[in-house]
C-alpha cells in the first residue's frame, strides 16, 4: 500500500470512527484546525496494522466523559480493541490488542433492552463481554451506538453467535 494510499485509508478510519459514536468526543478532541491528535493518530494507526489489509465489518466507540475510551473493530477473521488511557491531564497512551475471532469462548450478556410493543430495532441496548483464549473484552457495542451502528447490531451479534460455534 502507497503512502497516499494508508493517508486516505486512515482519513476514511478517523471519519469512520467519529461517525461509530452518539458522542461527538472523537470528533471534539481534533485541534483548531480540525486535525486529528496525536493519540488520535496512534489509535487509528493501531487499528490499521491490526487489521492490515482486511475489511472491517463493524466498529464501535465507548467514550464516557471520564475513564478511558474504548474502540472495539471486527473483520471477518480478527476482533481488535484500542484502549485510549486517559487522565485528569488528557490522554496518557493507547493500548491495543488484536485476537482471532474463533478464539472467543463465551458470551456474556450484561444487559438487554426489554422486547417491546413498538417497532423498534430489537435487540438493542446490549451490553457484552467476549471471553476469549487469552483475554476478556468488554464489547462498547451499543450504549454510545451511532443510529447506522445500531442498524449494524444484529448483523454483529448474529457473526458473534456463530464466532461461539467454531
């Protein structure tokens, strides 16, 4: 891949990312200028050597307004989570860790919402932990979901599910 060529591929990331979110906290850390951070970067570079030439299928952002951040992105063969550590100061470093999707053992659901009467998307409001050969990972899947990565749930839960039968 060209210089130019990884530039854009970690332009159309960072929008990606910014997008994932409910939150504009991605989107609010960029400078003045509206580049992104440094940290910002590092994370978005993280997840590209991570998943070096395959297609990511689903992404998701937790950015609570204290704590770390969390990203958490699905190819078809790897589950990468990129932890942005922060501090009462800012950020302090990125973290990252990339595992095979068939290493993954168990699910387990905190939370779901309620079926309801209406015409909601259903099941919405999943909080998960993936236990996998290795590590266990919270899966920021839904509580700061975008509208488009909610509509993107099922399609994930569904690949998850089937994750469990390998």
């Amino acid at each position: 891949m060209s210089t130019s060529e990884q530039r854009d591929a970690a332009a159309a990331l960072n929008a990606l990312i910014s997008k994932a979110s409910s939150s504009q906290a991605w989107f609010d850390a960029a400078d003045t200028e509206g580049l992104p951070q440094s940290w910002q970067r590092e994370a978005v570079s993280r997840i590209l050597v991570l998943t070096y030439g395959q297609e990511l299928h689903y992404l998701s952002l937790a950015s609570p307004e204290s704590g770390d951040w969390e990203i958490v992105a699905f190819t078809d063969t790897t589950v990468v989570r990129v932890t942005v550590v922060r501090t009462t100061k800012g950020v302090s470093h990125v973290e990252s860790l990339a595992l095979p999707r068939s290493a993954l053992e168990s699910l387990e659901l905190l939370d779901v919402a309620p079926l309801s009467d209406g015409d909601e998307r259903w099941p919405d409001e999943l909080n998960l932990i993936g236990h996998y050969r290795g590590a266990t990972l919270r899966l920021p899947m839904d509580k700061f979901a975008s509208s488009d990565n909610r509509k993107d749930l099922v399609a994930l839960l569904s690949s998850l599910l089937s994750d469990l039968s390998h």
